[in-house]
C-alpha cells in the first residue's frame, strides 16, 4: 500500500504539465493512436498546459501586489490570509487515503460509461485533488471517512453529468469538437443560471455582446493589447503607482491578454486529434452513442471574456472584501477568480454585460465560504504540517472552486449537530442545477435535430 502511495506521489509530484499529458498518450495508445501522434498531443498538450500557467502565474504576481497595495491604503486589516488553490491542494494530498479517490473516480466513470449514465471519460485526473478535499472536510466534521468517500463519489457523479450537458455549448464556444469540462468550477454556475435568467429578460443584456462587439463598438481600444494596457494603467492608479509603474503595469497587462489566444491554439492543436481518436474507438465499442473526453478548464483560455471578467472582478472582490459584512478573508493568491469567470463564461455563453453583472453577484460567495472554511483548513494545515503558519494565523483561499456546492456538500452532515444551513443551502443549489441542467440539454438536443434536419 505504502509503495503504490509513493508511486501516486511521484506521479502527482510531476505536475499536470507532465502528469496529464502522460494520461492523454496512454489514453491516445489505447484507442490506437500512432505512437507518433499520441506523443506529439501529449507533448503539445504539455506546452500548453505550461504556458497557460505561466501566464496566469505571471498575471497574478502582476496584479496581486497592486491589489494589496489597495487594499493597504484603506488601513482595513483581514485576519485571514489567502493561500490559494496551492495551500488546499497541499492540504488535500496530505490525507492519507488521498492516493484512493484515483480509483474511485475511473470506476465509477467506467460504471457509468456501461451502463449509459454519461457520455464523459474524464482525463482530468490531475484535480482528484478537488475530491479529496471534500471528503477531509467530510472528515473534520464526521470523523467518517466511509461517509466522505461517499460524498465524493456524489461530487463525482455531479462532475460528469455537469460535463456532458455542458458539452455542446462548450463545443461551440470553444471551437474544439470532442471535448468538455469535467473541473468542479462549473458547479457555480448553477449559482449564477437563475440571476443569468432574470437579466435575459431585460432588454439591454438580452443582447448579443461579447468581446468582438465590443471591439465593433470601441475599435482598436477593445483589441487585446490596447484593452489590457488600458486595465493595466487604471489599477496603477488605484493602487496609487508611480509613472513608471503604472505603465509598466500597464504592458504586462496588455502582454497576458494578447498571449492568452496564442495559447489556447495549442489546446486545439493537441486536444483535436486525441479527441477524434478517443470518439473514434468508443463509438466502436459503444454503438450509436458518441462519448466525449472530460478535461481541466484552460483550453477555454483563449476566451477574452474570460479575462476581462477576471479584471473585472478584481476591485470588486477587493470593495467587497473591505466592506462585506461575515468577510475574514484578504484576498490575495486567489484574487485572479478564474473559478468565478469561467462559469460566468458558459452561463451566458460569452455575453459580456451579463457576465460582469454576473460576476459582481457572485464575489461574495466566495469570501464567506473562505471565510467559513479558514477555521477548518488552518487546522489541517497545522495537524498535517503541510503549510507553515505562525502562531495565531488563519489561512484560507478566496477562490474555492464551486464554493456553494463544496460547502453544503462537506458540512451536510453538521444537520446532526443542529445545523440546518448547509442542507438548506444545497438544496438551493440542487434547485439551480437542475434548471440549468435542463436548459443545456434541451439546447444540445434542439442543436442535434437542427442538424439532422440540414443533412
């Protein structure tokens, strides 16, 4: 047991540059793949994945100093430091049973598959971290760890069937057949799908406005460099930078958002051939249905949207933060939401207005279940040794993945201690999920038959 724990560390300690490509091209050989096509996916996919977190490493170190810079000059003072995904992704694979969630996930992925309850191979296994996550909060609160298996195999369950509704319209934005988001990120935007549905029915957001309308309406202060330079020098000025550094500022912005496109083609460059592959096989094997390969989110990183949202969202979340009543928690490691912008993003399918509105309403939710959870995480991270602290210090991530969903699922089991709120809650948010649920299939479906229709 001890020696395939090692081998699952080691594996992980690779990162998911290295460790998802390797899953891709065993995958790409299973289905038949060349060996010189699988590997040159991997490799690229790999490229990809590295450069998107260079990227976002890049733009966080950029404007993270700038947000604290803000904030400091407000004199408002948050006990709870921000650690990132990086600080609870650490405390996770400190768990003992954490190497288990691996077969876990592709046995009940395999099940499923079978008996025709998704149409998703999920190939994300690099964010079985998520998982395991759950199931330790499971474990602070029950002491139960058969109890926060079972959780997580729920998160599981959730993870693939958000995937395949999500599939098409995925598809279609992204302009890669073949795939979808199995990350539980997308859970949020059962969260934002009624408040999507409300601002539908106004007529100034019902309309169709993404990032190439603007660039119709404003010309050349919408492309990507000028719009970045732009945001770069207004943050500058907020966090009251000199000259050189707002401008400075300024072209580091407008350097992350021209390479961010230029990025994403690599996703297509490597994702296109394995996904046909993997199409190709499993439509052999599973007549008449075509199944899809699950994957992290960046290869929607090519989406301006998505970055003018998370720009956006950045003094929003740093004005709610000093003025939020329940909020602890100062952003920082996680003030680049992608978390937030992404389902954002497929809520409304790219229409800018709706996802800034959107965004706004949804920065909340993240710094009170940071909150929530930073009595929790700080006492994990002290038991397991995984992050060091100084005495007294309150450590938490102001951008949780799915924060609605990750908090009523974990503490559902607190009902036995006479707390009712998080059972309430995700019952909330089953509501959202199913109408949301609903609403995608019923356009993949309308899609299908259109189709038919024109062959």
């Amino acid at each position: 047991m001890d020696i395939l724990q090692d081998v699952v560390n080691w594996l992980l300690g690779l990162g998911a540059a290295v460790f998802v490509p390797i899953i891709i091209i065993i995958a790409g050989l299973i289905v038949r793949m060349k060996l010189k096509d699988a590997v040159s996916s991997g490799i690229t996919l790999g490229v990809a994945f590295t450069g998107m977190s260079m990227l976002i490493s890049f733009m966080t170190d950029t404007i993270a100093p700038a947000a604290e810079a803000m904030l400091e000059s407000t004199g408002i003072s948050l006990p709870v430091v921000d650690g990132g995904w990086t600080t609870m992704s650490t405390i996770s694979w400190s768990w003992p049973y954490a190497f288990l969630m691996f077969p876990l996930l592709i046995i009940i992925n395999i099940i499923m598959l079978v008996l025709k309850k998704t149409n998703t191979f999920n190939a994300d296994l690099w964010n079985v971290w998520g998982k395991i996550f759950t199931a330790v909060a499971v474990v602070a609160i029950t002491g139960s760890v058969p109890l926060a298996f079972l959780v997580a195999a729920v998160q599981i369950i959730f993870e693939l069937k958000t995937a395949d509704a999500h599939q098409h319209r995925i598809e279609k934005l992204s302009g890669i057949p073949g795939v979808t988001c199995t990350h539980k990120m997308v859970f949020f935007g059962a969260v934002l799908y009624p408040f999507d549905m409300l601002l539908r029915k106004i007529p100034f957001f019902n309309k169709d406005f993404d990032a190439e309308a603007l660039k119709n309406k404003i010309g050349i202060f919408a492309e990507n460099h000028v719009l970045g330079f732009i945001l770069g020098c207004l943050f500058g000025l907020l966090a009251q930078y000199d000259v050189a550094e707002i401008l400075t500022l300024g072209i580091k912005c407008a350097t992350a958002l021209t390479l961010f496109p230029v990025i994403t083609k690599y996703f297509m460059q490597a994702l296109s051939p394995i996904s046909e592959a993997i199409s190709d096989f499993m439509n052999k094997k599973f007549e008449g249905r075509t199944l899809v390969v699950g994957l992290d989110w960046p290869f929607l990183g090519g989406s301006n949207e998505i970055w003018l949202a998370v720009i956006w969202s950045v003094p929003v979340t740093l004005v709610c933060a000093m003025f939020l009543p329940g909020n602890d928690i100062l952003p920082f490691a996680g003030i680049i939401n992608l978390a937030l912008a992404v389902p954002a993003y497929l809520v409304t399918k790219g229409n800018l207005p709706r996802m800034l509105v959107l965004c706004t309403i949804g920065v909340p939710a993240f710094l009170w279940v940071g909150t929530a959870f930073a009595p929790f995480i700080t006492e994990l991270a002290n038991s397991t040794g995984a992050v060091t602290l100084g005495a007294g210090q309150l450590i938490s991530n102001s951008s949780i993945d799915g924060p609605v969903f990750t908090y009523a699922i974990s503490h559902i089991f607190d009902i036995i201690n006479g707390n009712v709120l998080p059972a309430i809650i995700f019952g909330l948010w089953l509501i959202g999920f199913v109408l949301y649920y609903r609403d995608l299939m019923k356009e993949a479906k309308a899609a299908k038959v259109q189709q038919v229709e024109s062959e």
